[in-house]
C-alpha cells in the first residue's frame, strides 16, 4: 500500500494538485470559522474586479464571438485536428452530447425559469415598468445574452486552441502549450504549472459550487414527493449519490461512462423540452422566442460592449459581467477535456459542435421555458414571482411543471435529469483535473507518428482513477460543509475570483489561435500533406 501510495505520489505535479486542495480546504475552514467576514472580503473582491475590468470582460469576450466566426469561415477551418491521418475518438453525436452536458450541467435547468422573474422585475433598463410586457421581453432577450453564443465562444475558443496545440503542434497536455505555440518556444514549468493550478482551482470551486446548488435543487424536487425539509442530512445523502455515481461513471472511461450518460442525458433533454412546446401553450412560446430572438440580434453589439442605454451599467456587472467572469473560471479547464475529444474533426466542425449548435439548443431551451415561465407567471397572477420571493430560485421550475398535465411524472423525469446532469458534467471535469494533475500527461505525446493516433493514457484506469477519487470527495465534502453549515456563496466566491486570471489565460489563446491562423497556416498545411503522402 505505501509503495502504491509513494508511486502516485512520485506521478503527480505538485503545485497543480495540493495549491488548489489547500486553498480550498482553507476557503472551507475560513467560512465555518467566520463566514460573514470571509464573505465580506470575498465580495469586496469580485466587486473591485467586477468594477476595474468591465470593460476588459465585456471587449475580451465580444471578441470571443467574432474570432470564433472568423475562424470557422478562415482557411484555418478546413485544417484537421491531429493531422488529415487522425482518427475520431467520438462519433459526431456522442462529440456533440458529451460537448453540450460538460458545458449545460445543472444551469441552464435551473435558470431558465427563474432568471426571467429577476429580469422581469428588477430590469436593467430605465423606463421600463417591473412586471410590464416590455419587462419579460427585456427578461428574455438577457437570457439569450446570458446563455447562447458569447458564453459557448467563451469555450469554444480556448478548447479549439488548446486542440490543435496539443495535437497538430505536439505540445504537452497542459495549458502552457498554446502559450508555447505563441512565443515560438516551451514554457518555464514552474509558470506551467502555477498556470494549470490557477485554472484548476477555479474548476473545484465552480464544481463544488454547481454541486451545492444541485443539492439543494435536488432537496428541493424530492420534497414535492416526501414530507422532508433541507437538513444537513438529506444534502450528505444527495451529495454522495452524486458524487458516487460520477466516479463509477469515471472508472469506465470515455468510452463508457461519460459517453453513455451524456447520450441518455442529451435525449432526455431533448425529449423533455419536446414534450414541454407541445403540452404548454406552443404558438405563444414560439412567439415569445422569435421576439426576443430578433431583440438579441439588434441589441447585442450595444449590450456585449455595454454602450447605448440598452442596458444600465450596475446592473449589467452584477448580471452580464458577473455571467462573463463565471463562465470565465470554469473555462481553461473545461477546455482541456473538450480539446481533447475533438481529434480527428476539422476546426469548421469543432467550432459547428462546440459554439454554433450548443448555442442554437440554448436559445430552443430558453424559448421553451423561459417563456413558459413568463406566461404562467402572467396568466396566474404572478404565482412565480411569489415562489421566487418565498422559496427561492429552486422551486419555480417545480412550480412551472404544475401548469402541465402529468405533472408527478414530469417532476420525477426532471429530478433524474438534474441528477444526470450535473454527474455527467462533474464526470467530464474530473477527467480533466485528474490528467492535467498527472506527470505524465504533461510530457509531449508521440501520436503524431502514428498513422492512427490514440490518447490512451485517458483510458487507462490507474493513477488517474486515484486522483479522480481524491477530487471528487474533495469537491463534494467542500459543497456539503458549505451549502449544510455555511451557505454555498462562499465557493461561488472563490470560483468567480478565477474569471480574472482566467480572462488573461483566454485572451491569450485567443491571440494564439489567430498566430496559429495566419503565421503558423503554412506550416499547418504541409504538415496535413505529409501525413496525407505517408498513408499513401
């Protein structure tokens, strides 16, 4: 056993994998020992970066969105991640499926009912009556803001970088490798890894966040069927089912686990908001989501840079900027294990896959359930909005499902589907943070002297599964202490903290991917014709 334990030890990079544990274990100490001061400086924090780097947040990730369009429609998207000989790990839907649950999670079900009673009556933009018609038509043009093409560019774009880094440039698995690609040589390894434990820390924290969240929403949806009320207890039981179910997932590898719940969830999803358009009030839901459709369209270069009065300035940090940092932390690392599933495809499908068409479910979604929210919410005298005030956010979409028929058998389908949500994106992460943690995993691959390159060191359980056992008790132990004795705000906190380092790390790759599609086309191109001339 020793000798187990000092040959994992010996594989593991040590700053990656103990500065994040420690500042987490520390957040956690800090807010059972103090949590109203701890909350205080963690706020004092994010609003200065909130109030300093507005502009930074709101430029850097309008240019997010256009790199990705220039990218897809540039010479650069007909290159082939991994060479033209590299072979997919993924068939296109199970890409797509694994690509929308690690990037969806428990969000957008959580959100898209509630967040429009916040916009709807508390808009952020002056003349506009709280609860008036022009009210929910401001609710869910924010909601397309919020949910559809900045944050999936936001992504998209690290991930393609990180991609085509990793394979067509032979960089390590870390996220110094498109930095490397940049100035033309490697990365010191103490940066390396100071760079990988910043993004990584910012991942724990926003999975112990999205987990506490899951719990109480879980606890919440298991109380319209059992007499019980959120304890500490309920919130350890639902924690742990979550948390064992991502790591025997995590044990069965891509191929198995994280691939086979991301298929079952994808259609659950899809079968659910099918369901949802046809037994609610179609035509209006349709018409709600083609109004607000074309208010994105002709409000969204004035409210991605925040200029004209489409919205008000306070307003749009703590929503829009505050979304933006958010997406921002979880980033670096989600793009580490999105880059490496997309082998094999081009950059035009990978940025098809990863911006275009998650972005278009989002927007169906939302359509779909923010505007049955807004509807119900009207024709039954602001019933949700007086959930929202007395329950909180988690129970108005248990509210939502009492205006359709079978309501008992939908609530229980969207219980299964926030359970198999959030484990199918904890899934997804947890690879990431297990491999990036790993020695091995940052020394240079040698696939591309293969004719059929594989990645199966991610396959292979071992070192990984042990690192990957360790986080996810880490992460789960951290969301119950807080979310049962402390209150999640904290880790949410500590998570939004990471958007800052985070953008830096983003807009970085964003200058990379445009070096890799102009400087480095050339050398992109020959390497493709190589490879094709050798399999001939």
């Amino acid at each position: 056993m020793f000798t187990q334990i000092k040959t994992i030890s010996a594989s593991i990079r040590p700053i990656v994998f103990l500065v994040p544990m420690v500042v987490l274990v520390a957040t956690v100490v800090a807010s059972l020992t103090n949590l109203e001061r701890f909350l205080t400086v963690a706020n004092r924090i994010n609003h200065w970066i909130l109030d300093t780097f507005t502009s930074a947040f709101a430029i850097g990730t309008f240019g997010l969105v256009v790199s990705c369009i220039w990218v897809f429609a540039s010479p650069l998207g007909k290159i082939r991640i991994g060479g033209s000989n590299a072979t997919p790990l993924l068939s296109r839907w199970n890409w797509f499926a694994i690509t929308l649950c690690t990037t969806v999670a428990i969000g957008i079900l959580f959100w898209a009912t509630a967040e429009p009673m916040f916009h709807a009556y508390s808009p952020g933009k002056a003349g506009i009556q709280p609860g008036s018609d022009a009210a929910e038509e401001f609710a869910m043009v924010s909601m397309f803001m919020h949910w559809s093409f900045t944050p999936y560019a936001i992504y998209a774009l690290p991930a393609l970088t990180f991609s085509l880094a990793h394979y067509n440039f032979n960089q390590p698995y870390s996220l110094s490798g498109p930095i490397a690609v940049l100035i033309g040589r490697p990365v010191p390894k103490v940066l390396s890894d100071i760079i990988d434990a910043t993004a990584l820390l910012a991942l724990v924290a926003g999975l112990a966040s999205s987990l506490g969240t899951g719990m109480l929403s879980l606890s919440g949806g298991v109380g319209n069927f059992i007499d019980i009320s959120t304890s500490p207890l309920i919130l350890a039981i639902i924690g742990s089912l979550i948390v064992t179910a991502f790591v025997i997932s995590s044990v069965t590898g891509l191929q198995k686990g994280i691939r086979i719940l991301s298929d079952i969830n994808t259609k659950f999803f899809f079968a659910f908001a099918a369901f949802v358009l046809l037994a609610g009030p179609t035509l209006d839901l349709l018409m709600i989501g083609a109004k607000a459709f074309l208010g994105y369209l002709s409000e969204f270069f004035s409210r991605s840079l925040l200029v004209g009065d489409t919205t008000q300035p306070d307003w749009a940090k703590s929503w829009t900027i505050f979304y933006w940092a958010n997406w921002l932390a979880w980033a670096p690392m989600t793009a580490v294990f999105l880059g490496r599933i997309a082998r094999g495809y081009t950059v035009r499908e990978f940025i098809t896959v990863n911006f275009f068409l998650p972005a278009l479910f989002s927007m169906i979604w939302i359509t779909i359930f923010g505007g049955l929210s807004i509807e119900v919410n009207h024709s039954e005298n602001e019933i949700l909005k007086s959930t929202l005030d007395t329950d909180g956010p988690e129970a108005v979409l248990y509210t939502v499902i009492d205006y359709l028929p079978f309501t008992q058998v939908l609530a229980v389908i969207l219980l299964l589907l926030s359970f198999v949500s959030y484990v199918t994106a904890a899934d997804s992460n947890t690879d990431a943070i297990a491999t990036i943690c790993q020695k091995d995993s940052h020394q240079k691959d040698n696939h591309q002297k293969d004719n059929h390159p594989k990645d199966d060191r991610h396959e292979q359980p071992g070192h990984s599964l042990t690192i990957k056992v360790v986080w996810a008790v880490m992460i789960g132990t951290s969301a119950w202490i807080m979310t049962a004795f402390s209150g999640v705000d904290g880790i949410r906190a500590l998570s939004n903290l990471g958007g800052l380092p985070a953008l830096v790390i983003v807009l970085i790759f964003n200058v990379a991917l445009i070096t890799m599609s102009t400087k480095h086309l050339k050398t992109l191109k020959n390497a493709e014709k190589k490879a094709a001339t050798t399999m001939e």
